[in-house]
C-alpha cells in the first residue's frame, strides 16, 4: 500500500489516465459528525453509483489507514479503480464537503485546484557566512563559508540553488537574508533561471505560517496574470476559444495551450471522450463507443493527458471564460517556400 503524501501533478496524471470508472472520496477535515458514520455515508453512495464491493473496500481501507495515521492531517483525497490501485492523498487546508463519486474520469478537480495554489518553490536563507536551502517539506542542506570571502560563498550557494529549482521543477523562491546579500545571491543565479523564477523576498520571517502565504501569493499573482492573458491573446487577438463546443473542438484537435476550467464546475454539463487525450466531443456520434463523463473531468484528462497545462479559476471571476471553461491555442505555423 503506497504511503499517503501530499499530491504532485503526476499523480494526477496516473489517476485521470483510465477511462474505466474511479472512486473518487473526499473527506474534509471538520467533521461534525464521527468519522465511521461519515464513511458509512460515503460507501453507500459509491455503491448507489455502481462501485463494487471490492473498489469500496479497498478505498475504505486506505482511507481508514490513512486517517489513523495522522487524525489531524486534514483533508484526506482517495481514488481506487479497476486500474487505479487506491490511493490517498493528504490536502490540508483543502475545504471540501465530504464527497463520493465513482464515475469515469476520475474527479480531481478540487485536488488540481489545491496543487495549482502550494507550486513547488525553493527556501533559501543567506547570511555573509552560511546558505541554507531546501523545500517546504524536505532537503535542506548548508553551506559555510568564510566572511572576508562571502561574495563568492554567496555566488556557491546560488549555483546549488539554480540546481534545487531545476531538480525541484519550481519556478519560485523564496528568500531571506540582508539586502546585499540577497542582492549576490539573485545577480548570481544564470540568466535562464532568473529569467523563469519568481523570487519573493520576507526579511528574516522564514516561519512555515510566511512560506505558505509566499508560495499562495505567488500562486494568485500567476493564475491573474495567465487569465490577463487569456483576455489579452485568447478574446482581443483571438489566439483562444471559450464555451464548451470550440473548447472541447480544440482539444480534439490538438491545438490547446493552456485550459482554464471554472471552480464550482456545472455539474449538469457533461462531454464524451474515449482513451486517446483528444478523442473528446460534446455529444455522442452515432457507432461511438466513448463515455460520458463530467465536463470539467474530461476536459482536465484530456490536457493532462496531453501534457496541456491546467489553469482551475473561480468561474465568478470577471474575465472567466464563457460556459467555465476556455482555452488559448497553439498559433499554427505558416510555411513558407522560398
């Protein structure tokens, strides 16, 4: 049985790939009632959906395990499926109601929308004698140096911060110290790091409490910036589409970039899709063999499937796109014959 962790994209991906039907539980982390009645509650509706004892079972078993584990971890997210050995993640702070659906794809929106605010960054603390760095979770290390030599201790420590974000796939880092000594650190990181990070500088205040509204402040900033895009590219210059039928028509032909899918999603609106990523429509063809699933679900499987980034905005947003969901395009090369 996989340890419970916290949840990574690629999990995500793993758990959306089947186009067989998937547990998907939600348990939220301020029960008002006990935990076995809540579950209780939860299986029968698994099996009112057509879950088999087994696929119920198994999810409960992991779920309990994980619970008992760690009673205050918070927010506990499980899938299990015929293809879906069962899975549970931990979300804290996710605010969720208790939720069980076993439906084809799997729902992961609420997660994916949990993972998009907690991006992955690099904590790095510099003085003019010591460097330590790391991850909100896990490897940190150190570094010392001498005083009368710090600018080169500080240009050291940047190149192992360079390789942190890269092996840590981040984007962001965060960043304490002095002034100038921050200053060394940032001027030292290569051009092409510098160039795809974000850094947030906080003083001395390196507390888990300031990392965390750090990490969800950068995480609002980008998601505003990319939906300033959408408007900008997709609506203005017409480089995207929006409602479901262009959306769903894009993604079927492989043009989609960026996806943006609105939170609450409609859960009245529904797409068919079938195994490959693009073999999505908004109705059934006649003689198709595809499934029927939640719009929102099939959409996000389709771009996480095809490595498409996801972008889950709140559908009241001003410049949310039409019907919840929306996407900007690939710009279509043009050939030219000498």
């Amino acid at each position: 049985m996989p340890k419970t962790c916290l949840p990574a994209l690629r999990d995500l991906i793993d758990v959306v790939r089947p186009a067989r039907p998937v547990a998907s539980v939600y348990m939220g982390s301020s029960p008002l009632r006990s935990w076995r009645s809540r579950w209780v509650r939860l299986a029968d509706q698994l099996r009112s959906d057509g879950a088999g004892d087994d696929v119920v079972g198994a999810i409960g078993a992991a779920l309990h395990r994980a619970h008992d584990d760690d009673p205050s971890a918070g927010t506990l997210v499980g899938f299990a499926g015929g293809e879906v050995p069962p899975r549970v993640f931990q979300a804290p702070g996710l605010s969720h109601l208790d939720l069980a659906w076993f439906s084809s794809p799997a729902h992961v929106l609420p997660l994916l929308a949990w993972v998009q605010d907690r991006p992955p960054c690099v904590v790095a603390a510099a003085t003019r004698e010591t460097a330590e760095l790391g991850t909100p979770s896990a490897e940190w290390m150190s570094l010392h140096y001498e005083d009368r030599d710090w600018h080169e201790g500080v240009r050291s420590a940047a190149a192992a911060v360079a390789a942190m974000l890269v092996r840590q796939q981040a984007r962001l880092l965060i960043v304490a110290g002095q002034d100038e000594v921050v200053a060394t650190l940032w001027s030292a990181l290569p051009a092409p790091v510098r160039r795809e990070t974000t850094v947030r500088w906080v003083g001395t205040d390196l507390s888990p409490a300031r990392i965390e509204d750090e990490v969800r402040a950068a995480a609002r900033t980008w998601t505003e910036g990319v939906l300033a895009d959408f408007h900008e590219r997709g609506r203005a210059r017409r480089l995207g589409v929006e409602g479901v039928d262009d959306t769903l028509g894009a993604l079927a032909d492989g043009r989609v970039d960026e996806l943006f899918v609105g939170q609450p999603e409609d859960v009245t609106a529904t797409a068919w899709y079938g195994l490959a990523p693009t073999d999505v429509a908004p109705g059934q063809p006649e003689g198709s063999r595809r499934r029927c699933g939640l719009l929102a679900d099939v959409a996000v499987r389709a771009a996480l499937l095809s490595g498409t980034r996801v972008h889950v905005i709140n559908a009241g947003t001003r410049q949310a796109p039409e019907d919840g969901i929306g996407a900007l395009c690939r710009v279509p090369l043009t050939l030219v014959r000498p």
